[in-house]
C-alpha cells in the first residue's frame, strides 16, 4: 500500500479479506446460490416459455418454441461460474444446504460439491444457508450433521467474518423450536454448531435469522440465540397485490428493511434485491400454493437495469459505512445468483451477458 493505515483502519480490515483480492476494507458481499438447474427439473420446465427467454443463462439453450435445457450440474460450468463471481469482486455464495441422506456423503446439491471440487475454489468462498424446512433431518442425527458442518467450516474457502466465525445463514427460522422439540432445543442445537467449530479451532460461528419481518426476527435472535438478521429474499410490503411495479419500488423496500432491523438493537446484514418475478412458477397452481402459501401471488417487479442494480448494492455498503454500531459482521448478501425463474439472478445471461457483474465490479473496485 502506498498510504499509511490508521488505526481505524486496520481494526476494519481483521479477518475481512475477501476472496476476490478487492480493497480489504469494504464489507464481503455474496450471493444467494439455489442450485436445481438439471436435467428434467421443473424450474428447468418454469423458463421453457418464450416469454421468460431473457432469463435463460449462459449455461442453457432453447429447445423448442416453448421449451429448454438448462444443465448447471458439470464442473466446467462451475468453473466458469466461479471465473465469472471472482472477475466482479464477488467474495462468497451462500449455499441453499440440505442434508444428505448419508451423511458419510458430499451434500445432495450439485452446487456445493462441484464447488469443493474446483481447483478454483478459494476464488469465491462459500457460506451455507441452512434451510430450516428440511436441513436439520432426523435429531438422533444431529450431532453427527453438527460434525460435517465444522469440517466445512475449517474449509480455506469457508467465508468467515468478525475475525474467524464462520458465516451462517438460517432459513424458514420459525420451524426450529418445533422439529427440536422447544426453543430450549433449538438454542441448543445452535449452541452444539458453535461448540464444534470452537473445538476445531475456530471461532463461534456466526448465526444469521433470514427473515421477513424485522421485529419477529428480533425475537428470535433473543430467544434462539441467534446473532444477526437478514433475508433470503426481499419484497416492497408497504404495496402487495397482483401487480407489477417498478425496480426502485424493490429497492425502497430493501431500505426500508435494514432500517427496521437496526430499530430492533440487532445487528444486520443488508439484503440486496436483484429482482423479483416468479411469475414462470404461476404456471402450476398446486405447486405455487406449496411453494408460497399466499395469495395474492404478486406483486412482481420490472428486472433492474444494471446501474440499477449497482446502485442498490452501493446504497448497501453506504449503509453499513453509516451504521457501524449495528453491522459489525460487515458483510453484505445479494438475492441471487441464480434464481432465474423467481426473478432475482446475476449469473451470466444468454440475453444481456454479463452486464450485472459488470455493474457490481464498478461498485466493489472502489
């Protein structure tokens, strides 16, 4: 470096190096991976239509008027993958995890195990999101899960933040207390994750409550033990309906959710909407009521222009600059890589290339 440090500084930059090889001293930013692009899959069905060809990303192809192959399950696109993350100053995918029925085995998802296979790993790190509808699996079998997590978590490429915890993100939170048994249980379980990572030389991993109300969050990290909220994912809830509405109507919300995590006291990681559209899942109502259980099904919002979406992102990291007290983890999580039939993606696309990743480097360069 050619200038002096001060020591402000230097305090920021412990443990909070990215991946990618960016400036040490902004937040780590990642992204949501949801991996289920193989053969045969019913997202792969949900894109088929003309109507959603501008979401078909690099790795598909059209196959007909109404139909498309889109195959993300070889290494070589996970390579391209990674290439593509780390060149846009990407530091980590937070991996949508479910456990294997052995647990002797790589995870059932061949996202995360493509990426522990790549020569190229350590260019963009990895986090899990442990989905609280169907991770957690039997809980005879939870010491053992606990085990295999903090073996990821001793990874090179496992993202830590705040020095050396672990980065943990927790979905569908408000199913724990019931698959444990209590809420004494669920802290527990938690509390065993923390243990066996300490015992393998790390830090406390750090538990992060996806949400979708801030308050009700609030309460789960004070009863459960929980040490930040978040979100998967994100809408406007000051307008609902089946309608559509413009990108910064998303953005807005974003905001609008930080804010109100910060009124709780809590400490936040922003989410960062690149979009919202699940209109290609419409097509089969059954399965949308299991998926979503809400009507109206809306509102859904025009996709974002790349300096659009760099915006919101650099809205995110100004935030975190301007409230320091309560983003101690410093980091920031964009919705999503790769959820292109509910609307939110920056994974390459056949239609507008890599102009998103583009627009993001311009932010993270800085």
């Amino acid at each position: 470096m050619t200038r002096r440090l001060t020591r402000a500084v230097v305090v920021c930059l412990v443990g909070v190096f990215p991946a990618s090889g960016w400036t040490a001293a902004r937040p780590v930013v990642g992204a949501v991976r949801w991996d289920a692009w193989t053969a045969g899959s019913e997202w792969e069905r949900n894109l088929g239509p003309a109507q959603w060809r501008a979401r078909l990303p690099f790795y598909g192809r059209e196959t007909g008027p109404d139909a498309v192959e889109i195959r993300a399950d070889t290494q070589a696109v996970m390579d391209q993958e990674i290439a593509y993350a780390s060149a846009a100053g990407l530091d980590y995918w937070a991996y949508c995890f479910y456990l294997p029925t052995d647990l002797t085995q790589e995870p059932d998802e061949y996202g995360l195990r493509l990426h522990l296979a790549s020569a190229h790993k350590t260019d963009v790190h990895f986090c899990v999101i442990l989905m609280g509808q169907a991770w957690w699996g039997p809980v005879a079998e939870y010491g053992r899960a606990a085990e295999r997590l903090a073996r990821y978590f001793a990874d090179p490429a496992y993202q830590k933040v705040e020095g050396n915890r672990p980065l943990v993100y927790v979905y569908y939170t408000e199913n724990l207390a019931t698959h444990f048994g209590g809420e004494p249980q669920a802290r527990a379980a938690l509390d065993l994750i923390r243990r066996k990572a300490v015992e393998a030389g790390l830090g406390p991993p750090l538990f992060v409550a996806q949400v979708w109300h801030a308050d009700e969050g609030a309460k789960l990290v004070d009863r459960l033990g929980f040490d930040a909220l978040s979100a998967y994912a994100m809408v406007d809830l000051a307008h609902w309906g089946d309608q559509e509405y413009p990108y910064s109507n998303l953005a807005a919300g974003d905001l609008a959710f930080w804010d109100s995590c910060r009124a709780t006291g809590k400490q936040v990681i922003p989410l960062v909407s690149a979009g919202w559209d699940n209109r290609p899942r419409w097509r089969d109502p059954k399965r949308y009521e299991e998926l979503y259980k809400s009507k109206p099904r809306g509102p859904w919002y025009v996709q974002p222009t790349p300096a659009e979406l760099a915006a919101n992102l650099r809205s995110a990291l100004d935030w975190i600059k301007a409230n320091p007290d309560c983003s101690r983890p410093n980091a920031v999580l964009i919705y999503a890589w790769n959820e292109s039939d509910e609307g939110g993606w920056l994974v390459p696309t056949q239609a507008e290339g890599k102009a998103r990743l583009d627009a993001l480097a311009e932010v993270l360069r800085r």
